[in-house]
C-alpha cells in the first residue's frame, strides 16, 4: 500500500511523541510532522503514552491547540 500524501492534510494536526516510544520511535512523529503542513509537535521524556504518563505536562497544550 502507498504512503498518504500528508501535504493534503488541511485540518489542525498536534502530535504528541515520547523520546522513550519503543513502539513509535521519534523518527516517526518526524516524519509526520515534516509531512503535515502547519502541524504542532509535542515531544516529551516520556514512552508510548505521554498523555497518561505525564498528564500534568501534556493536557496544558492539547487544551491550548484545541482552542486556538
């Protein structure tokens, strides 16, 4: 199956990654990210679920991208 084109993408996009993902290493919001026009990314010293391992750093931004 071929690779979306992420350039078409036009809705508000926050990516939120941990530096520990073992599952999705950084390497893979980076290329979300370069690929999503206007996108937001969010990395934070953390595994696969940075809102559940640090929700007291992450819920801030998400709230803040949501109502902006």
């Amino acid at each position: 199956m071929a690779e979306p084109d992420r350039r078409t993408v036009t809705a508000p996009a926050l990516i939120v990654s941990g530096t520990e993902d073992l599952g999705r290493p950084p390497a893979w919001s980076d290329e979300l990210f370069d690929g999503i026009p206007d996108a937001r990314l969010l990395r934070y010293k953390q595994g696969h679920s940075p809102v559940l391992e640090a929700p007291a750093l992450v819920v801030p931004f998400v709230l803040d991208f949501l109502t902006t």
